[in-house]
C-alpha cells in the first residue's frame, strides 16, 4: 500500500534507534503503526534489519518465528526458555543491528515479561514495542522499564495534506475520475483514519477489476 505522511514520525524513530534507543508505538488499531514501521525498515534496509513477529502469541511461537527469519530455517527441538536464549545469543554475521519488532503487544501476562527480559538480555537486538491502544497505563511502565533506554511515540490520525496525497495516488494508478474537489472532500470525510482510507481503495479496486472482465 503507498505510505503518505508520518515525516516526524519516522524522524523520531529513526533516531531513536540510531542513539541505541528501543521504540515503542502507540496508537489505535489501524492508525498505521506497523505499517510505519514497514516504512522506516524500507529507508533503512542498509542500516538495520527489521525482524517482525505477533507478541500476542505464546511464547514458544514468537521465539521460533524470530528465529526463523534470523536463521533461515525453523527450530523444532528446543523447548521455550531455550528457543529465548537462543534468540538473545543470535548475532549477526555482518555486525549489523537487528531491530525485533514486537507487533500487537496487548495483556502482559507474567510468562510475557519473563519472555521480553529475555530477549532484552540481547547486546546484539534492538527493539519496537507496538502497543495496542487498550493496554493499560501499568503495562506500558512496564514495557518501557524493560526496553530501557525507550522513546515513546503515539501515532495520530493522518493530516490532510497527507490524506490528499494518498487518494489523488490511487486514483491515478486506478483510472478513477476523481476530480481534485472529490478528493479533497473524501480526505475529510476519511478524517485521516488509515485504515478506513485502506479499505475505500480497496473496494474501488475490486470494482475496476470488475469492469475491466
């Protein structure tokens, strides 16, 4: 999907990773937070590498999906605690950082802290908390408290320069005879929100791909 916005967003975090700072994101589902972050390991695919695994799941499935983009196969044989050890003792072959990105961090159990204390324990991984916007206050201390040095960044809704940008985009890759009024109003009436702004297209899409059989 094309990204539009989020110049001081992405400035923010940039840094904060640069100054060895972990990240975490804040806002609400479907405000675009990883999809930021998609972005911000796109600019720096030379620098960093982005590894993305769900924090909702236990345990057991975040260690073997990190380490199976880490490695490049699966691990099977070991069991959680050792499947969090192996991930914290990863280091890269050419020295370059690695950022873990957590996504979907919601409840955090006790098991869940053990496991991020774990994975902290890393000298070689850096970190992006994406929280989910019901996570309590406590949770987020706590968070940050593990992920120590941490930069906190809260995601808005999309400025309508930014809304603008993106529809007058789309309706040029889709033929749409949007004139520039209609877009201008329909990025109003979206108030910026991605993830509705997402779905406008797609339904736009499947129409065209409809009258175009």
């Amino acid at each position: 999907m094309f990204f539009v916005g989020r110049h001081h967003e992405i400035t923010r975090i940039e840094a904060a990773l640069a100054a060895h700072r972990n990240v975490v994101l804040r806002g609400k589902f479907g405000i675009g937070r990883t999809a930021l972050l998609r972005e911000v390991a796109s600019r720096n695919a030379d620098r960093w590498a982005f590894v993305f695994t769900d924090f909702s799941a236990n345990g057991t499935v975040v260690c073997k999906s990190v380490l199976k983009q880490l490695l490049g196969h699966s691990v099977n044989d070991l069991n959680a605690r050792q499947l969090a050890r192996a991930v914290a003792a990863y280091k890269p072959r050419r020295g370059r950082k690695t950022i873990l990105v957590l996504d979907d961090v919601a409840k955090l159990t006790r098991p869940k802290l053990d496991l991020l204390r774990r994975l902290r324990a890393s000298p070689h991984l850096q970190f992006a908390a994406v929280a989910e916007r019901f996570v309590s206050e406590d949770d987020v201390m706590h968070i940050r408290v593990v992920l120590d040095p941490a930069t906190v960044v809260a995601l808005d809704y999309l400025d309508d320069q930014s809304s603008v940008e993106f529809f007058s985009y789309h309706a040029r890759r889709l033929g749409l005879a949007w004139a520039e009024t209609d877009i201008e109003m329909l990025a109003r009436a979206m108030h910026g929100y991605p993830l509705e702004m997402a779905q406008l297209i797609s339904r736009e899409q499947r129409k065209v791909s409809k009258g175009s059989r």
